[in-house]
C-alpha cells in the first residue's frame, strides 16, 4: 500500500531547523524573541502591509480584531457562512450575535448583494452591525472591492479572514490588507505552517499594539504584575515564528505547486464532468485546497468517492459545511442564495499539498477516472 496521500500536509523548505537552532543556542524559548520580532517583519514585508501581530492562532487573531472594534454582548456581526467555525466562533466568545451571509457562485465567497440587504434590514430595525467579517475561502480571492465599498457606505468596520489565502492577490493587493484588519493563520494544514500559530495585520499601529497587549495578558506598565483590562495568552511562540520565518522564505514555491496541483486536476478531470472554479479577471488564488464539483454528466456521489479513494489512502474532503446548516449556528439568521449549500452538497477536496509527487497526484487521477468509469 502506497502512503497516505494526505489533504494538506505540512511541507518544511529547510531552513526552519536553524532559526529553532538559533533559538535554543540563545535560549529564547518563550512567547517572544528575535523570531517574533522576524516573522512580524516577513509577513509585513511579503504583504506590504505596515503592521503585523503574531500570535497563537487565525482564531485568537479575529477574537482580537473583535475586541479592538468594540463588539460586545447584543452586537450584531455580519460573516460569512462558507467557512470554517473559527470565522464564526469568536463572535460568540464576545456574546455577540453572528448574523451570516452565504456566497456567490462566481468565486464562492460573500455575496456583496445579501450583505448589504441584511446592513439595510438591521439599520431599519435600529440595529447597525459593529462589524463584517469576510472569509477568502481555499484562497481565492471574493468580491473585496465591493464589500469594502459597502463597508466604507455604511461605516461599518471590515476584518478580512485570509486564513486560507495568504499569498494570494486581487488587483496585485494581497488578500487581507483591503479590511480595517486582515487575518492569517498558520495551522498545519494551511499553506504554510508554524505547527499552530496566527497573525493580525492592519494597517492602523494603534491597533496592532494594542492587540499585542491583550496578547500578553494585559499588563500594565508597573515593576509589579498590574492590570485594568482583561488579557489573553495569545502571543506566538519564539519555536513556532522560527518555523515561520523559515516557511516565509518558501512561501512562493509552495503556491507555485499548489497552483501546479490545481492546473493537472483541471486538464484531468475536467473531460469527465468534474467543474472548477476558475480565477476570476485579476484575482490571483494561491490555491490552497483544489476543490471539484460533481456536475450531472457524474453518476456518482461526492460521498461515495471519498470512501471509495480512502481504500487506496488517499484523504479527500466534503467542502466546508456551511454555518447555517451547523447544529451550533442553525438558529442565526442568515441571509441565503443557496449557493454554499449546493458547493457542500456537489463538492469534494482533493489531495492539494504542496509537497505532493507527480506519481501520487497520478495515482489519484487512475482512481478517480477509473471510479467514474
Ligand atoms: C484555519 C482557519 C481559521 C482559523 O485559524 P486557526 O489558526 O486554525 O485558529 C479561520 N478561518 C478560516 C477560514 C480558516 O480556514
């Protein structure tokens, strides 16, 4: 039996053993130091962007954008439903309430449209949301023009989750510097890894240190431990911003493979009825995850297929469940077009590592067209 053939693993380029090496030999084996301080200045510099927050996770990181708008118990946060529940779970953590926004067909992601129909439905019930929270989905990117311009109408703050998209581009501007905040995260599955870890990037310096502050517990500047806010233990790792400040130096290789896995899937697989969402005038996906859609020349399931690739060890995946259909979220209000539902419905994951061989990716192809058969 061949090995497994995972989703997304995690791909080292080399260099990380040595700014781990750096750090033992210094001893800064603590949520902070000289790699901290590195990984800030990489994920700035990679997406032109002035301020950069490391921290423990892409969650921590939207729980302190919520925290620094202000959202509090009763407020409501329009988000997108086409997500992972990290998008969606910090706004419970603030008592607020999650109001959520299905997509577009074209690239997956918010429908400009809806949202602004649920801005104009709670400003008429005198209930102006505090905040947007707009996901790029398997790094491609949405229709962020549009929402900022609607964010900007209405005032109301926009936090951009690029969680999935670091490294990708719309208009040449990387995906998650169009927001009042933008989020990355580093677990181990995304496009590069700190072993677990995030970033917060905003282009306000005011809110950036303040989100190192709460970070670290919120201590006040005294000789003694002080406090006057409530504080988090959300501050990255010195070991884990190593690991990033070496993946930083691969990034570009590592999306110019998943890109590469993306285009072979496509010539593959669409003669035989498999869709793919294709990349819109301008828009640049980074291609984290290769998703297919079943059409109806395809006389099999989704499901079935998954079982049926999972005898060879090949790991796929349905698309992300939307947060209107979770048993958590099911009594939010949400605003649908159908369009998520149909995606999770039709969809599947392919194995898209960067780190994936050409004989494995091939491998997956000969049980795929020999499944379909
Ligand atoms: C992974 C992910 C997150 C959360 O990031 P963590 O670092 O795992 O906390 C948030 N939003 C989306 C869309 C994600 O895929």
């Amino acid at each position: 039996m061949n090995e497994r053939i995972f989703l997304s693993a995690p791909h080292m380029g080399g260099d990380e053993i040595k700014f781990i090496q750096h750090a033992f030999d210094e001893n800064w084996i603590a949520p902070l130091g000289p790699n901290v301080n590195g990984f800030e200045q990489d994920i700035q510099e990679y997406n032109n962007i002035p301020y950069a927050a490391a921290l423990s996770s892409g969650t921590a990181a939207i729980h302190l954008a919520l925290i620094l708008l202000g959202v509090k118990n009763d407020d409501v946060v329009l988000a997108s439903s086409f997500t992972f529940s990290a998008t969606i779970n910090p706004i419970v953590y603030q008592q607020a309430e999650p109001v959520l926004i299905d997509s577009e067909k074209e690239t997956w992601n918010m429908d400009p449209e809806l949202l602004e129909q649920a801005i104009k439905d709670y400003i008429a019930k005198g209930k102006k949301p505090k905040a947007i929270i707009f996901v790029h989905l398997y790094g491609m990117p949405g229709k962020i023009k549009e929402v900022k311009s609607i964010s900007e109408k209405y005032e109301i703050p926009l936090i951009e989750d690029a969680a999935e998209a670091l490294g990708a581009k719309l208009d040449g501007k990387p995906l998650g510097t169009f927001g009042d905040f933008g989020v990355f995260s580093f677990n181990g599955n995304k496009i590069i890894t700190t072993s677990g870890g995030g970033a917060l990037v905003s282009q306000n310096k005011e809110w950036i240190d303040k989100s190192r502050f709460l970070a670290t517990q919120a201590r006040d500047s005294a000789p003694h431990y002080q406090h006057s806010k409530i504080g988090y233990n959300y501050r990255m790792s010195n070991i884990a911003a190593g690991i990033g400040r070496g993946q930083m130096k691969v990034l570009d290789k590592w999306i110019k493979f998943r890109r590469a896995n993306h285009d072979f899937y496509e010539k593959e697989l669409s003669p035989l009825g498999f869709e793919f969402l294709s990349e819109p005038n301008n828009a640049f996906s980074n291609r984290w995850l290769t998703c297919v859609i079943f059409n109806e020349r395809i006389n099999t399931k989704p499901e079935d297929l998954r079982q049926e690739l999972e005898i060879y060890n090949i790991e796929t995946r349905p698309l992300w469940k939307p947060m209107h259909l979770q048993p958590i979220f099911k009594n939010c209000k949400a605003y649908l077009s159908g369009v998520s539902e149909f995606l999770f419905e039709k969809g599947l994951c392919l194995p898209s590592s960067s780190s994936l061989k050409d004989e494995e990716r091939m491998l997956v192809i000969e049980k795929i067209k020999n499944f379909c058969k």
